[in-house]
C-alpha cells in the first residue's frame, strides 16, 4: 500500500532576507568576504521535488524532497573560496564569509561590474508538484502501463515515471543588487521490455520542461510517449547484430544532438580553453568544421529544459554562437572565465545547487539546419548507418574522442534504409567529425526534453537540437 509524500505548502515567494537573514547584515559580511576581490555573490536557493515510480504495475517509490541552504564565494583571479551551509542564518553566513575570504588573501582587486538586471520570464513560476492531486498522478502512471499491455501483448514490463520541482533562486551581490528566479521543471519515462520467441528488446521514450504537470498527464501527451517506447522495442525485436568498420552516418534530427553535447559542446566551454586542456583551445577564428555548420548554445528558449532567465552568477541568459559556418567565434562563460579571458560573459555560469561554485555550463545547446532534404542525406549513401536514437556514451574533451551507443539505428545499402540493427557504437573525435559533416538538413529539432548533464560531479537539465547530418568516414563498433 502506498501512501501519499508530504506535500509543500503553498506559502509565499522564498524572500530569505524578509525571514531567515536581515540584508543588511548579510550584505556586510559579504562585503567582508569579497574585499579587495574580482567577484563574489550570495548564493540563496530553496528548493523541493517529487517523484514517483511505478514498475511491473505497483508504485515502486513515492518520494518528496526538500532542501534549503546558501553558497558564498570570494574570487580571485584564478581562485575561488566557497562555503556554504544548510542553516540559513547569520552564524552560518558569518563562518562562511570568514572561510571564503581566506581565498582573497591580500586582495588589491576591483571588483567587477554586475550582471545587468533583466525583466524577462521565459517560464511560468507555478509549482509543478501541486499541479494536480497525488491519486492523479498514481492514477496516470497506472494508466500508462494498462494502455502499453493492451495495445501489445508482448509487453512484459512496464516502468513509468513521473518527476516534477521547483527551484527558487535569490543572489545578493556586493553592491547591494538582488536578482532572484524561480524555476519548475517536470518530466514524464516510459521504458517498456517487450516478449518475442525468447528474445527481449527494450525502448524508451519520454520528455518534459520548465511547464506545468498537469499537462504531461493528459492521455494526448503521454501517449505518444508510450507509443514511441513500444515502437522502439518491436523495432529491436528484429534488430540485426551491428557491422563494424568506417562507413558514412546519417544522424537523425533532435535527440542525436546529444553527441553534438558532449563530442564538441563541452570542448567549447570556456574553461577548458583557458586552461588549454579542450582540443578547441587556441583555434579562435579558426575553421573548426565543415562550411554550413553553425553551432549555437541558447538558454533564451522559452519553456525548454535547459533554458534559464539568469544563470547562476546572475546574468541574463543569452545565445551565444559558438561556431559560425564553420568558423570557431565563441566560447561559453561564466564571469570568472570571461574576465580572466577579456571575453563577456554569456550567462552560462551554473551549478548545481547551494553546495556548489558555479562554473561555464551548456543550456540548450543547437547545430541549426541546413538546406538538405532529410531523405537526400540517406538517399546519397552506398554502404552506412542511419542513427536515430542514443543512449550513453564516453568523451574524452583533452582530443574530443568519443564513444557512443546507438539505441535505434538501421543499416543502409545504396540509399535505401534496411534492417535496424542492434549493438552499434559510434567511435571518433568531435573535431574531426565536424570537418567530416557533408550535408545538414532542414529538419533541426529539438530534443523532448530529458537531458541531463555531468561535469566535474555537477548535474545540470539540458537541452540538445539539430538536423539530420550526414558524417562521412565515422568508425561504427559493431557486434557482426
């Protein structure tokens, strides 16, 4: 039996300095840490999530979870003091501002400017997780897995998840600014393990964003979803095992886009190029890919997972152009590589929470479309693989290798799309990849919604996009 989590109460705005701390105070023992320091900010963040899991038909897990804490930093040139703590009061805050002021030293810095301000709202502040009733969303969830059974009878499992919370935000800087956000994210999986003659194949599908919940549990939207998780899974049952060697790549739209993350994404964060270990350090203005192909990073996009209206320094998230028809023009920063660089900060400054310094991070990171025709790209290929689906992979970002694994992908044979095939791995660099890119379509979409991403043991939500590429000469791993 089941029961339901304890709920938030619906109480006002979190308002730290109108309950838990008197600004004043807090600004001058802020004051203190950041004396004779290039930057610095309080931290402020009150957060709470729910989630539930329901397997093989009965609820798995039923969990509410709530945190609320800050983070001080000093900065200094290349160094960073950072303290933080669960206790939200002026003792904390004073241990805290001695202990970051330790980075500074002698000081002899000037402060730089703030973020500017901004006005703007790319996502509703509503609290996702009392978007509907607790019984609703068992009810949903139950309703996922009778729809899946009925509509295939070789479905033998079903795991369907249902994730919703809200993050609230406020960061005080030296000069007495205050910036706040207040940010929803929801997010619905469906994974399904279908039966065949003794052969079991699995798929998944699912998305989300910073929306409301109620919406995600209407049959019109979870649907597709299942639909798709089945489809995946009967595609594998006569999945054929993977070739190996060097052949062309046709990479679907959406989705796929997670290799762009992680092959060329992370080597473009600024950080990694400052300190020169990224295998793009040092080819500003430089052509990095293949004419046509311009990347971008946008966290201005409205709704989306890894949109923000501030980052977590405080500035305006933007869209920064990273690589333009092919030629390297930017970076990612927060503001402590920006400065240390004499670059301008992009509002890509995060972290996970509290407890963390932030640092440069992805939002939504997008190749725009081309002018192809989708089918162009596949009809153009003598002996290849066409990916659409992805699950883990491996990058290296000192030389941009990388390893992943295809979850739905096809083999293609003089432009006409075969036998999907199972166990095929993509293996190459992210910079040469780009130089192989001989066609880009003009389908680019954007993932639905489920990425999260790793750095430096920080997970942040994310987003990816793109269109359909056609790669000439990846290594594909495969199991034949």
């Amino acid at each position: 039996m089941s029961t339901a989590p304890a709920r938030p109460a619906e109480d006002a705005p979190f308002r730290p300095f109108e309950t838990a701390l008197d600004k004043a105070r807090a600004l001058g023992l802020l004051k203190q840490a950041v004396a004779g320091a290039d930057d610095g900010e309080l931290f402020l963040e009150r957060r709470h999530s729910e989630s539930l899991v329901l397997d093989d038909g009965r609820i798995r897990s039923a969990g509410f979870d709530a945190s609320e804490g800050f983070g001080l930093r000093a900065v200094r040139g290349a160094v960073v003091g950072y303290a933080h703590s669960t206790h939200v009061d002026e003792p904390a805050l004073q241990r805290a501002s001695e202990t970051a002021r330790l980075a500074v030293g002698a000081g002899g810095a000037v402060m730089a400017a703030p973020p500017a301000g901004t006005n703007r709202r790319l996502y509703t502040d509503a609290d996702p997780v009392l978007d509907a009733p607790f019984a609703t969303k068992i009810d949903t969830l139950r309703a996922i897995d009778d729809f899946l059974r009925a509509e295939d009878p070789r479905v033998v499992q079903v795991t369907a998840s249902l994730a919703a919370s809200l993050q609230q935000v406020v960061i005080l800087r030296p000069d007495g600014q205050v910036l706040s956000d207040t940010r929803p994210m929801v997010r619905i999986n469906i994974s399904v393990i279908v039966e065949q003659d003794g052969r079991r194949e699995s798929g998944s599908a699912g998305g989300g964003g910073r929306i409301g919940l109620s919406g995600l549990l209407q049959a019109d939207h979870w649907r597709p979803h299942a639909l798709e998780a089945l489809r995946i899974a009967t595609v594998n049952l006569r999945a054929e095992p993977a070739p190996a060697g060097v052949m062309d790549v046709v990479l679907g739209p959406g989705w796929p886009g997670i290799l762009l993350h992680e092959a060329v994404g992370h080597g473009l964060e600024a950080d990694f190029n400052r300190k020169q270990t990224s295998a793009f350090a040092g080819l500003m203005g430089k052509r990095v890919a293949a004419p046509g192909v311009t990347v971008v990073d946008d966290g201005t996009l409205p709704d989306r997972r890894g949109s923000l209206t501030i980052d977590d320094e405080g500035t305006p998230s933007s869209r920064a152009v990273l690589i333009e028809d092919g030629m390297l023009v930017g970076y990612m920063h927060d503001r402590q590589n920006a400065r240390l660089m004499g670059m301008a900060a992009t509002g890509n400054g995060r972290r996970e929470s509290y407890a963390h310094a932030p640092m440069p991070r992805m939002t939504n990171t997008i190749m725009l479309a081309g002018d192809a025709e989708p089918g162009a790209l596949v009809a153009d290929m003598a002996d290849g693989i066409y990916a659409v689906g992805f699950g883990g992979g491996q990058v290296d970002i000192t030389n941009g290798k990388f390893v992943f694994s295809c979850t739905e992908a096809y083999r293609v044979k003089n432009g006409q799309v075969g036998a999907p095939i199972n166990g095929a791995t993509l293996i190459g660099d992210g910079p040469t990849a780009l130089q192989k890119i001989r066609a880009i379509g003009n389908d680019m979409a954007l993932d639905p919604g489920m990425g999260t991403c790793g750095k430096a043991g920080q997970w942040v939500p994310v987003g990816v996009g793109q269109p359909s590429l056609l790669i000439g000469g990846l290594t594909v791993g495969g199991v034949a």
